[in-house]
C-alpha cells in the first residue's frame, strides 16, 4: 500500500496526558496502574485510571450541541482532542480538504455504557422506568456511534463517520478502514482512533471470567496471573504522504486483519488468526519480517494470550526480534488498546527507544520470542503492533519513518 | 465504485426470505406485517445456538441465507456486520444485574455482550479467518456497513459478505430507542460479475443538498424503514427485487448522500 501520513497523533491514558508525559513515564518506568478505585467496585485487582474525569463534563455554548454527549467516555475523547495540538490539526485539515473530505473512524468496545449501568440503579421503583434524562440522553452516551458523533460535531467535520466494534481490535481496526476510504476516495483523510472508558460491566465481565490480574499485571512473566483493565483515548490524523510527508513523519505502511473462527474468548490454539494479521500487514506493506526492529505484542498477560502470541510471534519472525507489552504501564485498554499502542510505536520510532515490559521479573521459559525486560536506547524504523479481541478478531499494524 | 450483488438474505415482519420479499418489494405481492418465526440460523451447532441472543440468530441467518444463493463458501468471504445498538438484551442483563447488590455476572453473557458478537458467532461456526469488522453509525449504521463493504471490495479485490442487522431493545430500554420492528438484511459483494450475479451497484459518496432519501411506497414498509436502522436498506433492496434499472438515494449522516446505481444483471 502506499504509505499514509500520522500527520498529528496524540493519547491520554493512565499515564498521562499528551506525547511528553506518556514518554517520560515508559521512559521512566512508571506505571500508570493502582489498585481498583473505580466507583464502589468491589474487586481485588487494579485500574489504569484516567484522573480528573469525573469532574470535567463536556460543555461549551448550547449552540454547539456538546453538553448532551456528556459521559465518561466522551470526557475522556474531549481530554484526547485537547493534547498536542491535535484538534487544531484536525480543524486545519477541515480548511485544507473541506469538512466532508475528512472522515472520523473511532474504535470503542463499550462506549458510554456507564450511563446506562447508573439508570439501572434509578429506575423507577414503581414502573422500572429508567429516568428520563437517561432516555433522552442514550443516543449521544451509549449508543455505539456516540464517541464518533462527539468527535465529529466537536471539530465540525462532516465526511464518512464510524465506530468501529470489533472488542480490543476496535481501534487497530479503524486504521484499516480509514485506509481503505482514503484509497476508495470516499475522503482525503481520516480521524482515527479509538475511546474506551472504565465501567463496571468490563470490570465484573473480566472478573467472571476470571481473567483479572489481583496486582499490576505481568506480561509474560512465569507468574502471570491475568489481565488489568485500563482507559485511554488516543487520535491520528492520517493522509495521503503528498500532502502532508515531510521526511521523518510517522506512517501507516500496513495492516493485516483476521479472524481466529475458533472461539469467543479463547485464542486458536496455534495462533492461525495471529498469524494471519501479521502476514497480512507485512504483505501489504511489502516488509519482509527482517525488516520489522520492534514488535509491540498484544501482552495481555493472560496464561492464554501470551503463550498463543509467543507461538504466533516466532512462527512469522524466528525467536529474534525484540518485542514486549506495555499493558503494564496502561492496562488493557480495550478498544482504544490499538490506538494507544500505536501512539507508543510512534514515540519509538521518533525518539529512538524499545520500551522493556513492566513488572515482569522473569520471562516465562516456555516462550520463545526475544521479549525484551528493560526497554533500549537504539534507532527504530519499523514497529509492528499487535491487538487481539473477544470473537477472535485480530489486527497487526505497522507503521515506520516515511 | 462498482461492486456486484450475488446473494441477499432477508428477515423481517412481513419478509421472511429473500424470494419472498423480492416479491413484495417488486410489487408483484401485497406486503403485510406480520411478526416473523424465530430464525432457525442452522448454521449455528445446537450448542451455540441454544446460547446465542436473537440478534446473532437473525445476522446469521440472513447471512447464510445470502452465502446459499451466491453458492460460495463462507470461509473465503470477509465480513461487516452493521448494527446500530448492538446487543441490548444482553447488555439489560447485565446492566440489571449490576445494579443488584449481588453484581454475579455470566462470564457467557459477557463475551456475548460485545458488538461483534454476531461476527465472532458467524466466523466460528463457518470456520471462516478472513477479516471480519462490526461497526454502528446510529441510524447510518447499514449506509456505512456499505461503504465498508464496498470499499473492501474495491480495494481488496476480494468478495465480502454485509449483513446489516437491528432489533428493538427490551423494555425498560425500549424507551431509550423504540425501534420498530426487527429488521435483517445480508448482501455478498463481489468485484466482478459472474453468472450469479444479481445486479451491478455504482456507488458514489455526495454531499447532501436537501431530503432525497428514496422511500418506500408501501406506508407500512416506509415505517420500518424509517424506524429500524437495518431497514434502511429496503429502498436498495426494493431497486435489486425489481428488474429495471434505478437510482437509490441512501441518506448518510446528516450531510451526505450514497447514490446507487442498479443495474439489473439478468433480463
């Protein structure tokens, strides 16, 4: 395919806010993990929390119809579009192709469902009515389309619109589609990203399954014991290279989506689907596998997830080339995990380093593929990402130095 | 963009299966809403499908019954399931039993609860590893599954299976989106036309000058039209039941317009 530009990228999460604070935490080891303080969630395990969401509504004049988007997960997009400039990219976008050629294609698993876990809990005691200002309000928070129509009146935009709900795949997805626009020519460029907040239902989901970490989780470790859940939003503003390639940008070079066939919440065995979206995404950007410096793993910290990738992972790259999770630094942040993990790629190849994986003391002997513990100060040209969701849907980016 | 249609599956009160609904849709049959069965979705094995919500049962079953009439195999096809509101019975269980003291949730109804659960469900029972995307655009939902699928399409040189799909929640959150209806509706796509192809689609993306939206005729089809996001694929499908050429005004977003050529492909 031919390259598309990150012409302006940015992410908030656990970390914090904005390219500089995610850097400087992988940079300096800290984790954006503490022990569940969500609500009155009652499960031993940790978050990555997004602080302040709770006291920041979205607002703004009446005429701009923003108030009624108001939820944690639209709070936690609007905290996004205002680091690194990236609404102003977006908005200079808008005058340089015109509203309708710019596309918003987000990723969420649950959007604002947390809106309608606290109308269950006022529902009319008498009819089971749920309130009123719930009703009125769904379609701007829980309906899966919310995060999109937010981004997209808040920045005026008026092309092709999606979200994209594929579980944690969600967001790596919106890359591929937001590709395929550009080159159908159903816009110039594309707002891609992705928005999963905290809430209950993913917290009490992981927790029947049992598939929660009690502490930070640990991918790849001997010891691991599952997952930590987490939130973040993260955007790319993605176009053409003519237009917008300075040497040196970050670009997409390829995608590669699959699906396992096998089960909703368990792996392939073998990793077939895996296999096939790193497949994919290296023929599509016609890398061989040589060519890829850093694999940033889907690392969940599952028993499951990390053994199958680890097969996967050797089975298209040997046992050499570096890769980790940094699902110990955010958590597992769901549908936004393909975006969030995609800004982190990003930073690799501009600042030149390969983050180790947090809190993992001893990597499991059983793997084969080179995880990296301590993270590395060496050029990069090449990232490949890696997000697998429930369903058994899969996709592998790559993006490199244009 | 050109794409051509192989295969069509349908459910819905009053259109239970496409050879019927063509034609109603063709007006060579009076339409009447009746409530229809529950779809047998015999693709599913018996123990996924004594599991499964009603919503994977109506996507797959209009999804197989499209694959059957494209005489394709389901392994080889990439997918996107369009739905505006996802899995809103499962999501009332558990949001009811969330807001109980007890907060015990079924690890089942959780991995259920996701948006692309009929994708996941589709993909496991035909064995099927090919790409497979589960999107919502609120009550644009279908016109974006089929910029989706036509992209992929044209880009990918590859035939997709869409299936569009909407049922009305349960109460209490009827309330928050009444839908009318439930409404299932399954294109394959493909790049180039066959023997089986049905019709030829040219599409195009406009910018929206006033209402043009095509509607329906018939007052009971346009009400589920207007009231099941899925549904607004009836005027598409009305055009490819009958055997002339038409233009098809999909409204998009508030802003834009697919324009849809059809051209019939058999005489």
């Amino acid at each position: 395919m031919a390259p598309l530009i990150l012409s302006r990228y940015t992410v908030v999460s656990a970390l914090g806010k904005g390219l500089d604070e995610t850097y400087r935490a992988l940079r300096d080891r800290r984790s954006g993990l503490r022990p569940c303080d969500f609500e009155d969630v009652a499960i031993k395990t940790y978050i990555g929390r997004v602080e302040g969401l709770e006291d920041v509504p979205v607002g703004g004049p009446p005429s701009k119809g923003l108030a009624q988007f108001d939820c944690r997960n639209n709070r936690l997009a609007l905290l996004g579009l205002q680091q690194d400039g990236f609404a102003s990219a977006a908005l200079e976008a808008r005058e340089r192709y015109g509203a309708h050629r710019v596309a918003v294609i987000l990723g969420s698993s649950t959007s604002g469902i947390l809106e309608t876990e606290h109308a269950y809990r006022h529902r009319d005691p008498a009819t089971g009515a749920l309130p009123a200002s719930y009703l009125t309000g769904h379609r701007y928070t829980h309906n899966m389309f919310s995060v999109a129509h937010f981004v997209r009146t808040y920045l005026g935009l008026r092309g092709p619109a999606m979200v994209i709900s594929t579980a944690c795949s969600s967001s790596a997805k919106a890359f591929a589609t937001a590709a395929r626009f550009i080159e159908a020519g159903f816009c110039d460029a594309a707002v891609v990203g992705g928005v999963d907040s905290l809430c209950q239902t993913i917290l009490y989901g992981f927790a029947s399954l049992e598939l929660l970490a009690c502490g930070p989780c640990r991918p790849c470790d001997e010891e691991r014991d599952g997952l930590t859940l987490g939130e973040s939003a993260g955007f790319a503003l993605l176009e053409k290279s003519g237009r917008a390639g300075p040497p040196g940008a970050v670009a997409l070079l390829g995608y590669g989506e699959s699906s396992d066939g096998y089960h909703m919440s368990h792996p392939h065995p073998e990793g077939a689907g895996a296999i096939g979206a790193m497949q994919g995404a290296l023929r599509r950007s016609g890398l061989q596998p040589g060519d890829i410096d850093y694999i940033n793993l889907h690392g969940t910290a599952t028993r499951a997830n990390d053994g199958i990738e680890d097969k996967a992972v050797t089975s298209v790259f040997g046992p050499s080339t570096p890769c980790s999770s940094t699902k110990g630094w955010t958590g597992h942040t769901l549908g936004a995990a393909g975006i969030t993990e995609a800004v982190i790629a990003a930073l690799c190849l501009t600042r030149s380093f390969v983050p180790g994986t947090l809190n993992t003391t001893r990597v499991d002997s059983s793997l084969r593929s080179h995880v990296l513990l301590e993270s590395q100060e060496q050029p990069v040209r090449r990232v490949l990402s890696n997000i697998f969701g429930f369903g058994g849907n899969n996709c592998s980016v790559i993006l490199g130095l244009f | 963009m050109r794409v051509y249609v192989d295969g069509m599956g349908m459910l819905g009160p009053g259109l239970v299966g496409w050879e019927p609904s063509r034609l109603i849709l063709a007006g060579d049959v009076g339409y009447h809403e009746t409530p229809p069965p529950d779809p047998p979705a015999s693709v599913l094995p018996p123990n996924e499908r004594r599991r499964s919500s009603d919503c994977v049962r109506w996507a797959v079953h209009v999804a197989q019954e499209a694959i059957e009439q494209a005489e394709t195999d389901p392994k080889t096809l990439a997918t996107v399931f369009a739905c505006s509101d996802g899995e809103m019975g499962i999501l009332n269980q558990l949001c009811t039993t969330l807001a109980m003291s007890e907060r015990v949730v079924s690890p089942t109804l959780f991995h259920q609860s996701v948006h692309n659960a009929a994708a996941g469900y589709w993909s496991i029972a035909t064995r099927c590893q090919q790409s497979s995307t589960a999107l919502s655009c609120y009550d644009w939902s279908f016109g974006s599954g089929l910029l989706e699928a036509a992209a992929y399409v044209c880009t990918e040189e590859k035939t997709v299976l869409l299936v569009a799909y909407d049922l009305p929640p349960p109460i209490p959150l009827y309330a928050a989106r009444p839908l009318h209806g439930g409404y299932a509706v399954a294109l394959v796509l493909t790049p180039h036309r066959s023997r089986r192809s049905v019709v030829q689609l040219d599409l195009a993306l406009q910018v929206r000058a006033s209402d043009t939206d095509t509607r329906m005729l018939d007052p009971a089809l346009e009400a589920l039209r207007c009231g099941n996001p899925a549904a607004r694929a009836l005027p598409l499908c009305s055009a490819i039941a009958k055997t002339h050429p038409a233009q098809v005004h999909l409204d998009y977003l508030e802003d834009q317009s697919i324009v849809i050529g059809v051209e019939p492909c058999r005489s």
